[in-house]
C-alpha cells in the first residue's frame, strides 16, 4: 500500500468498511497481508466438515474459499459492495458448496439464536463500537456449546501502525478482550500469540506483527 501514497485517513476508512473503487482494491490488499493472520486462525478450527459456520467481516472473501468447500458457510459483513465482491468472487463456491454471503452489522445479526457451529472473525474487532453488544451477539448466534474464534493483533502492534490505526481504530488490550468475552458469557477463553512474518510498514520501516487468536465456547 506504501507505494500507492493514499492518504492513511482514507485508507483507515476502507479498512472499516471497504467501500467503491478504493474499497474493492483494499479488499485486494488484505487478502495477500492478513493470509498469516487466517493461517493462524485457521490452526485453531476444528474438524469443519458440515460444520454451520459463520465469518463475520470477509472483506472480499477470497481467503476464506478453502474454508467455504469445507463447510456450511455464511458470512456476514455490513459493506454492500463487499458482499457483492464475494459474491462475485467467490461465485463457485456459491453454486458448489452453497456459500452464502449477508449484509448485516454485528452489532444486531439478522440470524436466529443458536443458529451456528462455530463462528470466526478476523481484524473487525477494532470497529466494534459497543463492543458488548457485539459479543452478546456472538453469543447468541452460536448453539450453546459453539465455538467462537477471534483473530486479531496486539494492541503494540497497532501502535507501531499508528499512521493508520489512529484514525478511528479501537484498540483493546488482550485481558481486556478476555474481560468482554467473559461478561458476554463465554467460557474455556485462551488466547495463543504467533509471530507474523517481517514486513514493511506505511515508511518503509521493517516491523514484525503477531496474530493472536482467542477462543472461546458459547
Ligand atoms: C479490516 S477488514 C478485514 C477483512 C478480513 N477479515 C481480513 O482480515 O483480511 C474489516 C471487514 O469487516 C467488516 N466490518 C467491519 N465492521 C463490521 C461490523 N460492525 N459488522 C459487520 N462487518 C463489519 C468490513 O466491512 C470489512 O469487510
């Protein structure tokens, strides 16, 4: 992205919600920088087969094709033009693994309770701004006993992209994410931290990210 001298508001605004053509092109450079991040995650997924399984925030979907042929896959996420980029994208795994892709917020999920397996987000929690009331909602859509997973990275890390991360990130320290998962009800919580690898910032400047991954039971 450095090489594209956009202007880091703008991009930090099509983080939160891709967007148009800048969107679509973010959606682009997210998927070949946070492939480590839904490798990790991915680690921590149990067996998937005919698994419900619900993604919340896809960007453009193509990184989770893989898990979309191993599953019941919905994901939810609250940019138009990212459902239809998935859609559009991801259009095989819609016709051949029945993948289906939503227009909704976290904060209110148009699913029914208990409706999912397992659900999995990565890099949305800095955009939740009621922050419980997105994990009640996590809660509530998973069956009781469901699996969620939350890939994420420090807040130190963040910091180090604070060029971007300053415009309109929320950054929550881990025992503090372990703190809201816990009030929304979950439990069996853990947290497992993996070292990224190295890789340029906004300057240029080499600097090594981490992926955590939290889990929890519903
Ligand atoms: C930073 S991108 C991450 C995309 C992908 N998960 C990744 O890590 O490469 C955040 C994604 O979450 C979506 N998103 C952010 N806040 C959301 C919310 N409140 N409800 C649903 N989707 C949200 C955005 O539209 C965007 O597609």
């Amino acid at each position: 992205m450095s090489e594209q001298k956009q202007n880091p508001a703008d991009i930090a605004k099509h983080l939160r919600k891709p967007e148009g053509a800048q969107g679509l092109k973010i959606g682009e450079f997210m998927n070949k920088g946070n492939a480590s991040m839904y490798a990790g995650v991915r680690k921590h997924l149990p067996e998937l087969l005919g698994q419900r399984l619900l993604e919340i925030g896809f960007g453009n979907g193509v990184t989770s094709k893989e898990i979309m042929r191993q599953t019941q896959y919905t994901g939810l996420d609250y940019s138009a033009d990212m459902v239809a980029a998935a859609e559009s994208l991801c259009a095989a795994e819609v016709q051949q693994n029945g993948a289906r892709f939503v227009h909704g917020d976290i904060h209110q999920m148009p699913f029914e309770a208990g409706s999912f397996d397992m659900v999995f987000t990565i890099n949305t929690i800095y955009f939740w701004d009621d922050a419980p009331a997105a994990a009640a909602e996590l809660k509530r859509v998973l069956k009781s006993g469901g699996q969620l997973f939350i890939g994420m990275r420090t807040k130190e890390d963040m910091d180090l992209l604070s060029a971007i991360t300053q415009h309109g990130f929320i950054l929550r320290p881990l025992l503090e994410v372990e703190a809201l998962l816990r009030e929304a009800g979950f439990t069996n919580l853990s947290y497992t931290v993996y070292p990224d690898p190295l890789r340029p910032d906004m300057q240029g400047r080499m600097v090594q990210l981490h992926t955590v991954v939290f889990s929890a039971v519903a």
